[in-house]
C-alpha cells in the first residue's frame, strides 16, 4: 500500500522511516519532506511541490495516488481542517477533525474544556480587554503566565517572572497584535513548578494507546538557560514517568479528555499529546494539549518502537486500538537537536551540512530543515537534524547520540551538550 505523510520536519521524517520498514507498505511519500526524504530508502519519495498549507491539492494528490491511508505531522493542516477534508473524500487519515484540534489551537477551547470536565490544569482567565488583563495581573502578582489563545508557533507562550515582563506581554499581544488573531485573545494562568514531560497516546474516538514516554528540552542553552525554543532534544523513556504516574496520568487527564471530548459531541482521533507538569510531590497537571506527535520527541519514539507501524495506523482506523500491544526497544533513545545559525530567530539558510554518519545499530540521524540544492545538502530552517543514538541507560545513549554528532559538520550550528541531564539525575 502506499502511505502519505503531511509535513517536513524531524517528526515526519522519522515517522516515514519507521512506516517505511513496513512489509505491507510499497510506498512512503512525504509532502513536502526534507533532505533526508529522498536519501533515505527507495520506499521514500519526497513531494516537495505541494505546501503542507494546500491541503486541497493535498487530498487531490491522495485521490490520484490512491493513498491508502494518510498521517499528518503538524497542528496547521490539523486546525485548517484537513481530516474533514479527506473523509469527505472517503480518504483514511489519522489526525483529529477540526473541531477537535482546538484543543491545540485554541488555548481558552483547551482550558474551558479542561474545567467543565475536571482534568487538572493552571487557574487561569481569558481577556480580550488590555486593561481588565492588566488590573488582574497587579492582582495576582508575578511569576504568572501569558499564553496567546492561538497558534504562534510555539512563540506564544511568555513565563514572565516579573509584574514588568507580564504588563509587556499583554501589551505585546493584544496591543500590538503581535501574534494577529491567534493573540487577539490571551489566557492567563498560575505559574506551575516542577518537572516537564510529554505524555502521547493514539486515540481512535474511543480506545486509547499510550506510546512510550518521553521528555524534551525547550531551551535553546544548556542548564536550560536561554529562550524557549520548539525543542533542542528528546529520550524515551521518561524516568519521572514511574508506572504510578503512568496510570494516574491516564486516569486524571487522558481518560476523561477522550470521554469529554466525546460527550461534548466532538470524538478525537489522532495523536493527543499532554504537556505535563509534575510537582515534587507527584500532583500532576497539564500544561497543553497537542493534537500531533512532539518534535523532537517523535524522533526517539520511533526510533524505540519495534512494532510494525502500519499495523498500528489500521487498527487505529477499524477502531481496534484496544487490540494492540506495542513492542519497544527496551534501550534508551536520545535525541539531539542541531539548529542553524541564529535560531530561533530568524535562521540562517544555506549552509552545507556535511559528514551524517549511516544508520547503525546505535544512532540514526533524522533530517530536520535540510534541502538538497545545487547536488548539496544545506540548511533550510531552525532545527536541522536530530541525532538520536540508542543504549542501555541514559548516559549510554547521550554519549552514542554524541559520538555519532562528532563528524556532522555545518556553520553555525547550534546543539546543547546536555541534553538528558534530568533522566542522568531521577536514575
Ligand atoms: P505551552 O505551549 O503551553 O506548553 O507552553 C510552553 C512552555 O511554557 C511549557 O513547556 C512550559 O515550560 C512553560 N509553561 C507553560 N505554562 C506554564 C505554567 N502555567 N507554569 C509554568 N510554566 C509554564
Ligand atoms: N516538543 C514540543 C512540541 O512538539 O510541542
């Protein structure tokens, strides 16, 4: 069969390559894809003319190409609407429907949802109005956070620590309209502490099945110091998610979101992604919902999972999640970010990337913002590759991931040196 997945980062690339390995599937094509797509194996194919924002040309391609079934890696498509698009069609496709992506790209649809049905988050208020956000600020007093209602591309989320730093938030959001309409609306909520990680299950309307754990690195500098970034590296598993943690994560948030959105006559379908926030005395919260797959932390998931994929993909389809239980490497897989020069902001393209290692047994080396132009691979955007290497603890994999980062070279480039230190830290 052939499978189409919609995207171009590190997320669908290392999604392809593990749909690829599948004997069931002839053909993997990404749109648009990256440098790695074409490079890969000859059951990946690159369309690098259709935008991930066209999703009509999307589905036409589907039709024509009789795409047995389509994954999509991003939240834009998701929040334009594409699964409504490609079931009206008769086209299979795993993502939620629109309705259903507010969850991610609506923060006030996030968090109203997560209050009428009781699934533990911030306190929070959502302002249109600059000066009833300001007078709530001087009343609730800093740390405090500022989230801008829509997608911003993961810049819309200021943790200001200083009643100044909030007060220019607001200002910058519904003032300014910096973000346009995704800011138009701000939600404000209490400032959480404690320990980060992704919790990321497949939901087919009703079954739910949990993918291994992982957590990410938002800072873009070691000590994670610096400005927040998409990630700049993954592992799985999580540590901090015992197996006591698991199972009230799923009790507390996921269950009653799959159920909520149920009851709310709006079933989920797709990759929901809860960023947690887990306190020292183990409470945990949610911090987001993602409708997708994380960026970075798709990349040692997949790079963990031993079952076929595919499989996977067509029980989520028949509504048969319950049925599946997945294999994991039972090593760690650790994921490093390289970005270009001057991320995250405005990246610099261009630059030739040379010396990524071949796969082996330990590391394998998913493209990112890479692009082949002249018969040379270069930079393209942010985040470039992601190095992911594969051990028995921790420690083993940060230092395989590493090694195999030693030979890649570009100008600019821009990686952390300590990606995994709270996993090194909780063993
Ligand atoms: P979000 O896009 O909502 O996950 O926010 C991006 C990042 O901001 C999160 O990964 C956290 O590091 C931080 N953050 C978001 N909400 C809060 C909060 N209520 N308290 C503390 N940090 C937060
Ligand atoms: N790595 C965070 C995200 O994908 O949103």
């Amino acid at each position: 069969m052939k499978i189409l997945v919609v995207g171009s980062g590190g997320r669908e690339h290392a999604l392809a390559w593990k749909i690829a390995q599948s004997p069931k599937v002839q053909m993997v094509y990404v749109a648009p894809g990256n440098g790695g797509t074409p490079v890969e194996t000859k059951h990946l194919h690159g369309i690098t003319n259709i935008p991930i924002s066209d999703i009509q040309e999307l589905a036409l391609f589907a039709e024509v190409e009789k795409i047995a079934y389509t994954v999509v890696g991003p939240e834009k498509p998701l929040s334009e609407g594409i699964v409504d698009l490609f079931r009206s069609k008769g086209l299979k496709i795993f993502g939620p429907s629109q309705k259903a992506a507010q969850l991610e790209s609506s923060k006030d649809f996030a968090k109203a949802f997560m209050k009428r049905h009781g699934i533990p988050t911030a306190d929070y208020e959502t302002f249109h109005d600059a000066s009833a956000a300001h007078a709530y600020i001087d009343r609730q007093g800093a740390p405090i956070v500022i989230k801008a209602d829509g997608l911003a591309a993961g810049k819309g989320v200021v943790v200001a620590m200083t009643l100044e730093e909030a007060h220019q938030a607001v200002d910058m959001m519904l003032s300014d309209n910096k973000f346009g309409t995704a800011g138009a609306r701000v939600v404000i909520e209490e400032f959480l502490t404690g320990e980060e990680a992704s919790f990321i299950v497949m939901v087919d309307g009703k079954n739910i099945l949990p993918l291994a754990t992982s957590q990410d690195h938002k800072r873009l500098l070691d000590h994670d110091q610096g400005p927040n970034t998409g990630g700049m590296g993954a592992y799985s598993p999580a540590p901090v998610v015992t197996p006591e943690l698991h199972a009230k994560v799923l009790r507390q948030i996921i269950k009653p979101t799959v159920l909520g959105m149920a009851k709310d006559g709006i079933p989920f379908t797709g990759f929901l992604y809860a960023g947690l926030m887990i306190s020292p005395n183990n409470d945990v919260k949610t911090l987001e919902f993602n409708c997708r797959m994380g960026d970075p932390e798709t990349q040692p998931i997949m790079a963990r999972l031993k079952s076929d994929f595919v499989d996977v993909l067509m029980h989520a389809d028949q509504q048969t999640l319950d049925q599946v239980d997945l294999d994991w490497d039972s090593r760690v897989a650790l994921g490093i970010v390289m970005a270009a020069y001057n991320y995250p902001d405005t990246p610099r393209l261009g630059d030739e990337i040379t010396g990524i290692p071949p796969q082996s047994e330990h590391h394998v080396v998913f493209h990112a913002a890479t692009v082949f132009k002249d018969g040379k691979l270069v930079t393209n955007g942010g985040r470039v590759l992601c190095v992911v290497g594969l051990d028995g603890n921790t420690k083993g994999a940060q230092t395989r991931a590493y090694e195999a980062l030693q030979s890649i070279k570009f100008d600019g480039a821009q990686y952390r040196s300590d990606i995994g230190h709270l996993a090194i830290k909780n063993k």
